[in-house]
C-alpha cells in the first residue's frame, strides 16, 4: 500500500518503515487538504512517543515528536531528508527526553551519532510571563523505544 505523502521520497520512508516495525506501531496516513499530508507513527508500546511530519505542497515539511513541543521546519531538500529519518529513527530508539513546564516543553532528541537536536515550545496563552529555571525544575519524561 502506497503511503502518497506528496514527497515521493517519504513514501518510501514510511513503507520502509512499516516493514520495518511490523506490529510494533501503526503507520498512518490522511491527506488534510489536497496539498497537505499527515503521516504519524504511533507506537503500540506504551511509555513510546508517537512521530509525525506534514507535507506541505511542494515546500515544506512539518516534523513532529513531542506531547507538546518538538516541532522542526524543514525544506524539502536531501539534507532535510535524511534529518527527517534519523531523528525518527532515534525517536524509534528511544533517544528522546521532553521536560514539561506550564505552557511549554523541550525535547531532546540524540541522534545515532551522540548529537543531540532540541526545541521548545511555549504557549503564551498558558504561560504569558517567563519562568526562569522551568528546564531544570520541569517533569523529565525519557520516551521508551518502539520495542
């Protein structure tokens, strides 16, 4: 079953990694719009962070791992590509930490390679003033790996 995220080369991606898992998560995929695309990855192991990108087009693509934040914009480019995989694949392995403060969270992703990617999001409804010291007093969450 083709996947049609609207980028040929993610279609791939997310077949490769259907086979891969097999029943340890489920692959979906919804087309938004007639230009936008949602694929996530949700694992069937509890205490696992579900994975997802959007499509945009021909332009962009919206990577997703997080309960709040993790949110990377990327181009669609060979570089981004390849970014999109590993940080999935290390989301599959487990290699991701998210500390949530009110209104935001920081995840951190470490790649195979020991680098480790971060962002964070910060809702302004939830929490409109800063919090200095919210990263070290914040509940750690370390995800578990699909298996």
């Amino acid at each position: 079953m083709r996947l049609g995220t609207g980028w040929p080369p993610l279609d791939d991606f997310a077949a490769a990694l259907r086979a891969e898992l097999g029943a340890a998560a489920d692959i979906s995929h919804q087309a938004l719009t007639e230009v936008i695309t949602l694929t996530e990855v949700r694992p069937n192991r509890r205490g696992a962070l579900r994975v997802a990108w959007i499509v945009l087009a021909d332009s962009e693509v919206i990577l997703q791992a997080g309960e709040i934040g993790g949110t990377w914009e990327l181009e669609q480019t060979e570089e981004d590509l390849s970014f999109l995989r590993r940080l999935t694949m290390s989301v599959i392995a487990g290699r991701v930490t998210e500390t949530f403060g009110a209104g935001r969270s920081l995840v951190e992703v470490t790649l195979e390679d020991g680098h480790v990617e971060s962002t964070s999001t910060h809702n302004l409804f939830e929490a409109p003033f800063p919090q200095p010291g919210w990263r070290l007093r914040g509940r750690r969450v370390q995800y578990a790996p699909y298996r």
